[in-house]
C-alpha cells in the first residue's frame, strides 16, 4: 500500500461528514471534480473502495466505514490540540457555522451576529437557513438554532430568547368578505396560507386554552415552505396566515393586519442554541455562548 497523507485522509473525513460531494467541496474550497479525483486517487493507493457512489447518493462501503470510525477520534484529537492554542490569543479567531431554521435566523440570531461580529471582529460566522432537521453533528456545524428543538442526550442548549408564540392573522380586507373565526374549529370553513415542511407535512395549526390541546388541518389555495414569505399574502388580503408574532407585530398595530384567536394562542418556549456535549468547546463557540448569554441578561 502506498503512502497515504493527512490532506488525502481530511478529504476522506470531510466526504463521510456530509455524505456529499457538492457541500464536501463547499466546505474544503474545492471543486466537486478535484474533490471526486482526490477521492479516486486515495481509494487507489489504498487499493479499496470506500463510498458507494450513485447520481442519486453516496454511501460508506464496510471498509469505508471502518477507516472513518478509527481515524476521526484521531483528527477530533488533534483539533482539540489545535483548538488549545486559542487560549494564547486576546480574542478568538476562526470559523463558527451555525445551522439554523429560516424564522430562527431571521428573528433573532442574525440580529445576534451582527452585535458578534463586531465584539470580535477575528470571527468568520456562517449561518446555514434551513427548515430541515439538521444533524449538526454528522453534518459539521459547530452549533444549531431552532424552536422547540428536542435535544439528544449528548446535547448542551441555552435559550436565545424570550417565550414566544404564533398568531392568527387576516387583511380587514380579508375579513370585509369573510366571518372571523371564534374557535380554531372555524378556521376549516376559510381560505388560509399554509405551510409545508421540507419533509413534505404540511403543517397542522397547533392551538391551546385552559388545558385543552387542538390541531387544526386548514385549507387554502396557497402552501408555502417559508413561513417569513406568508406575512406579504396576508396582508394582501389571500388568507388567514398563523406566523410568529414578532413578523407581524408593526402591522396589527398600524391596522395592516387584523389578529384573531387570540385566547387560543398560548406562549411557549422560544430559540434555543444548541451544541454538542464535547471534552472541549472550541474558543470561537464558547465566545458566542457567553455573548448570547449576556446579551439575555436585563441591561
């Protein structure tokens, strides 16, 4: 067997993370081809396959699977020893890549990375926007914000946020042509904007009031996989829109937007950071965790 060098093996490690070509090259700087010939060139000089490659998908062969179970503990090691030399520096420098849901990122944490940024100016942020579930781990990203997140038991989290809540709102135009709703149940006879997830659910209207639980299928002539774009159709009168009340706080008080249902729509716990329980957080990461932490914290 042929020499083999670290390079050669990060490029293994990287491909097994994402289980892709495309985001392994994003990730590495590399085009999806030279990334695709390093890998060949590696297989070759350790004269075994080590993915399963499809148009469709990519796989770790047995052997494959071995090699990524003994080396990444390793290249994990030496980017704990790596990661010690920050200790040595005034202020942490780096790359730190959150993976965040669309209305997590927009509501608060990009708000958040911006005060970051400028307290530490050596930083690269990258903030992945993503309604898709995201195993932040197998995945590469450092940390992951999301509403209501259930957590694995090898999971740290800390809340980002005040308790927050989903509303139901209508154009009174919208409401000129047609009843508002006294009960959730009246929501099934109104057009209404819903939402998709990226697994292909649509979403059910979840409700609450003194202990009784409710989710409502509604209909309507417009589904959408971003729950930030359903404020512009509501307030153009297409439907009856259930987003975060933050989105359309200014609009219900200048008249714009018209809120029903309201004893129905309880609060609940908002955005929570979360991070894998890990021998060493990384300088960068745990930066960010005493700067959310304080930015809680009443002036």
């Amino acid at each position: 067997m042929k020499a083999v060098a670290a390079a050669d093996l990060v490029v293994f490690l990287c491909i097994a993370n994402h289980l892709s070509f495309s985001r392994a090259a994003v990730e590495l700087g590399l085009s999806p081809s030279a990334l695709s010939h390093a890998l060949r060139a590696l297989e070759e000089r350790l004269g075994v396959r080590l993915f399963n490659r499809t148009t469709r998908s990519v796989a770790l062969t047995e052997a494959g699977e071995r090699l990524y179970a003994r080396i990444r503990p390793a290249f994990r090691d030496i980017d704990d020893a790596l990661e010690d030399l920050n200790q040595f520096r005034d202020t942490p420098s780096g790359t730190l890549r959150i993976s965040a849901g669309r209305a997590a990122a927009q509501l608060v944490l990009l708000p958040l990375a911006s005060r970051f940024l400028a307290a530490y100016p050596e930083v690269n942020l990258e903030i992945s926007a993503d309604d898709a579930l995201v195993d932040v781990v197998s995945a590469g990203f450092d940390a992951g914000v999301r509403f209501g997140e259930r957590l694995e038991a090898d999971m740290v989290s800390l809340p980002l946020g005040p308790y927050m809540r989903s509303v139901v709102v209508g154009s009174p135009e919208f409401f000129a042509r047609h009843p508002r709703p006294q009960k959730p149940q009246d929501l099934q006879g109104l057009p209404c904007i819903r939402h998709r997830f990226p697994s292909g659910s649509l979403y059910r209207w979840e409700f609450e009031r003194g202990g009784m639980q409710l989710e409502i299928e509604v209909d309507g002539p417009l589904t959408l996989g971003d729950v930030g774009l359903m404020v512009g159709p509501a307030l153009q009168g297409s439907g009856l829109a259930y987003v975060f009340e933050e989105m359309v706080r200014e609009h219900v008080a200048d008249g714009r937007l018209v809120q029903v249902l309201e004893d129905w729509c309880p609060y609940y716990p908002g955005l929570h950071l979360y991070y894998p329980s890990r021998r060493q957080v990384p300088a960068v990461l745990k930066a960010f965790i005493e700067f959310a932490r304080a930015a809680r914290q009443p002036a």
